[in-house]
C-alpha cells in the first residue's frame, strides 16, 4: 500500500472517530447561528447567506470573503457547521427544529432574487 493511500485511509479513520463530537459542535453551533441569520443585519446576511449556500451552493453561493465580516465567535460557528456538513447524514435544514420554515424565511430575506426566479 502507498504512503499516500495509507494517510489516506488512516485519516479516514480519525475523522470517523471524531465524527460525533463534530457533529455535536455542529448542531450546537447552527442553533446559535439561526437566530442571527434571521436578524435584519450585516452578521445576519453574512450568516444567512453562509446557511443558504451550504443548503445549496448552486442557487445560493457564497461569497467566502463575507466570513471576514463576522465576530470571531460566529465566524468559528460557521467553520464548526462546515466541519459538520463535510459528511452529511443529513441537510443542514433537517438539524434544526423547524428547519424548513427557517430556510424559507431565510431565502426571502437574503436571497429575494432567487425566489422571484421559482
């Protein structure tokens, strides 16, 4: 086996078993970027406009450098939600307690253009 396919795989395995904790981050994180998603603010679309993409890139995309705009607590709740989402079992949407409803309110907010196109 090559050096390469056996990091690999070995790596493989370390994500696994820190798969939970991610996981939990994840969620705990999501749940206190919600709230500021659904604020009328810079952070708000910032943030909202982070959780629409990772729904979905192709109609929502995000502009990356619009993390930069954020607190360092909230930038890192995105990276933790990044983490989380690298596998997902499930969509971000699915993690959250009436996420559907959320995400619509999100698109109206920060996305009005796409919903004009649907």
């Amino acid at each position: 086996m090559s050096n390469t396919l056996s990091a690999a795989m070995t790596h493989a395995m370390e994500h696994q078993k820190q798969r939970p904790a991610l996981v939990t981050a994840g969620v705990q994180a999501l749940n206190r970027l919600v709230p500021i998603a659904l604020r009328p603010s810079g952070q708000g679309r910032a943030v909202g406009r982070f959780l629409l993409g990772l729904y979905n890139g192709e109609d929502f995309p995000f502009d990356l450098t619009d993390l930069r705009g954020l607190d360092l607590v909230l930038f890192e709740d995105c990276l933790k939600v990044l983490m989380m989402d690298y596998s997902p079992e499930l969509e971000v949407h699915e993690r959250v307690q009436n996420g559907s409803a959320i995400w619509q309110q999100l698109m109206e907010m920060w996305a009005p253009e796409v919903m004009q196109e649907c």
